[in-house]
C-alpha cells in the first residue's frame, strides 16, 4: 500500500522500493540498500543518484565508503508540493502556446479526421471535441431521439445548455419523444430553436449534431458509440439535408 502511494507521488516501483529500503535501514552502502530493495546494484546506485536531485535522499562519505540515507518522510510531501508548483508552470507555459498549437493542428490537412468513442464514458467525452473551438458564429443543428437521449444521459438538458452558452452559440434541433411537442422547446433564453417530429414516423435512434463548415458527431445510443467527423464537405452536406428536414418539419408544428 505505501510502494502504490509512493507510485502515485511520481516515484517508479524500483525507486519506491528503494527509498522505503533506505529508510528502514538508516545510513547504509548501495550493497545494503540493494539487498533490502531486492533491486540489482547497479540500478540502485542509478536510482539513489536520481533521487539526491530530488531531495529525497542524502549521502555522507564515511571512510571509503559512501553512505546514503532516506530523507524523513514529511520530505515528500515537500516534494509533491514542488511537483505541483512545476506543473502550474507547465500549465502557465502550455496556455501561452495552445492557441498556436490550435492552429498548427486546424492546418495539419484539409484531409477528414474521424474518432471513434466507445461506451458511455467515451461519448461523454466526444462531447468535448464536438464543441472545440465552437465561437458565437457557430451554430449546432441537430437530430435529437430525446428519449434515447434523456435515458443515457439523464442530465443532459442541464449540461448540453450551459456547454453551448458559455461559448454563446445556438442550436436548432429536430427532435423526437414519445411526450409529444414540448411546451419550452423553443427558447431566446437557451438559445434554442426546435421543431418536433412524430416518433412513430421518424423512430431515429441516433443523435446527429453538424457543426456546418466543422464536424458532425453521430452517436449511437443503444451500442454506446460515438463518431466525430471532421470535414468541411462532409458537415455541408449534412447541413443540407437537415435544412430539407427543417423545412418539411414545418407540417408537424
């Protein structure tokens, strides 16, 4: 249990093994502390030099010989708070380049990029690449099998609303349920424009969100499976063919 937690602090297996090595036996050679950590003496020698740098070990020239001890262990907590310090700067250092690296990446090819999600987790997930580098400009058109949906994702109507808002766009949704035509499905507040379809007509059991000029994410509710497409052609002509079911929806309000 302590070798896991040590693990998780960032240690290897073999450095874990041994620093806890170290620190039962005190000031002790790199022959002792590799006979305790059952780890070859070469490596030992390896890992102890690795970790003086990291502040969690000591050495002290006694005679000939070399003696190393494990720093004591409210050092390590002293270490994690230094880990977390580098990584708020990687982070600081990341944000200053992520907007290039946006572009590097939306440059890399006109070619099509597609993902596949799988399981409940994986589609959650594709939902963050379905709203990248969504601006105010954008807007979500969509099929939506509201009961499938609902089912799946029981807090969707909470989550999916306020994804889109904080980046301000709007989403115009042909949907389905068996409810029949919902009271608020319209709303300027959530910037959501709806039309129903009858599910004993247009019994879709996939959601199809197009992003036009973007992606288009299809999701398969029953296998738990998502696709993200990415491809200016490809989002255009879905957009298409949802206009012409926008427009024949019509006889349904």
């Amino acid at each position: 249990m302590i070798e896991k937690v040590l693990e998780k602090l960032g240690l290897s297996e073999k450095e874990a093994k041994v620093y806890l090595a170290a620190l039962e036996l005190g000031a002790a050679t790199v022959q002792q502390i590799a006979n305790k950590a059952d780890v070859l003496r070469p490596t030992t020698y390896l890992i102890l030099e690795a970790m003086l740098k990291k502040g969690l070990m000591t050495s002290a020239e006694k005679g000939k010989k070399t003696l190393f001890s494990a720093e004591p262990p409210a050092q390590l907590e002293r270490y994690l708070d230094y880990k977390v310090r580098c990584l708020e700067d990687v982070r600081e250092d990341l944000r200053s380049v992520l907007i290039d690296l946006e572009a590097m990446y939306s440059l890399s090819g006109e070619r099509a990029k597609v993902r596949f999600y799988d399981g409940k987790q994986g589609v959650d997930a594709s939902e963050d690449d379905m709203y990248r580098n969504l601006t105010s400009a954008d807007v979500m058109l969509s099929f939506s099998p509201l009961d499938d949906l609902e089912g799946l994702f029981p807090d969707t109507q909470e989550v999916q609303p306020r994804r889109r808002l904080e980046k301000g766009v709007w989403t115009k949704i042909l949907y389905t349920t068996k409810r029949g035509p919902l009271k608020h499905a319209n709303s300027k507040i959530e910037k959501r424009e709806a039309r129903f379809l009858p599910i004993e007509k247009f019994p879709f059991r996939s959601l199809i969100t197009i992003v036009p000029g973007k992606r288009v994410q299809i999701t398969n509710f029953s296998d738990r499976f998502g696709v993200l497409l990415e491809d200016v052609k490809v989002a255009d002509t879905f957009k298409l063919i949802w206009d012409l079911a926008w427009e024949a929806a019509e006889k349904y309000q």
